[in-house]
C-alpha cells in the first residue's frame, strides 16, 4: 500500500458516502428511522455507524481512543449526518496528506470501545476504514431497495468510470 492508492481510496470513499448520502436524503424522516433488522436497525442507524467507525478510526490515528461510537439519535437527519461527516472527511484528508511512504508501516496501538489494546501498521487500518464502510454502504443499499427507494451504484470502478468521463467532459 502506497500513498497514491490510499488517497485514491478516501476519494472513492468519500464519493461513494456522499452517494449513499444522497440516496437515502429522497427517504422520508419515517423511511429513514424505520427498524429493518439489519446489523443496524435503520437506514439512519447504519450510515451512523458508517461515519462513526471513520471517526473513531481518524481519533485513533491521532493517538485518541475515543470509549464510545457516536449516537445515531445525534443525527435525526441527512442534513445532521452530511454536516459532521464532512468534518470528519476534511479530518482523513488532512491526516492523509500529512502522511508519508514511512508512516504507513507506522503501528498504530489504540483501546477499543471494550477496553482492548489493539496493534495494526496505519495502513491495515487505513485500507479497513474503507472496506468497512463498503460493506456496510452495501447494507444501506439492500435497505434502500427494501423501503422502495432508487439505490445507487458506488463500486469501485464506478467511481473510476465517472471520474475519468468527467476529465472527458471537462476537456
């Protein structure tokens, strides 16, 4: 894992949150905080854990390890969820650009939420972030279809694709 490929990573995923964001912003506040007995109870409460695992994540990089997630009852709506997850990505996107080749073996120790003492080299953790939020962004994705609403592709090479045709277009 290099530099460039991480970047590359937190662009995509930042892209792909933003998407699911948006898919989900068409819900209505009921559709939104509805229980459908996923991992995560709701569509609210699964992009809740999305942002609050990458929150937790970028504490732990900075030598924080915070005791506790964040409460989905903080984010009643798309609005409250965009608003701190783009203080966090802004937060990713300095760390990573303060990073170099050398800090990526960097062991990154941190306490989890059960009080365990974890060891993983900062690139382990950074490429995790991103399969996490994958994982549960596919979860969100089945609930959205559940609940009748338009789903929204964020695969990888998706992601590729509309990047390379807006460099078309801007041409």
């Amino acid at each position: 894992m290099d530099l460039d490929r991480v970047k590359a990573l937190y662009e995509y995923n930042s892209w792909a949150n933003s998407r699911i964001l948006d898919a989900a912003s068409k819900l209505t506040p009921e559709r939104f905080a509805k229980g459908l007995g996923s991992s995560y109870r709701s569509v609210q409460d699964t992009l809740v854990h999305i942002m609050s695992a990458e929150w937790i994540w970028l504490k732990r990089w900075m030598g924080i390890s915070p005791k506790a997630m964040l409460e989905p009852s903080d984010f009643p709506t798309i609005s409250s969820l965009r608003s701190r997850w783009s203080e966090i990505e802004r937060g990713q996107e300095q760390f990573i650009s303060s990073a170099t080749e050398e800090s990526l073996n960097t062991i990154i120790a941190y306490v989890n939420t059960q009080g365990e003492t974890w060891r993983y080299p900062l690139w382990q953790t950074l490429q995790h972030v991103v399969n996490h939020s994958t994982y549960h962004r596919g979860q969100v994705t089945t609930m959205l279809r559940q609940l009748g609403a338009e789903p929204v592709a964020t695969d990888f090479l998706v992601f590729y694709d509309m990047r390379s045709e807006e460099g078309e277009s801007k041409s």
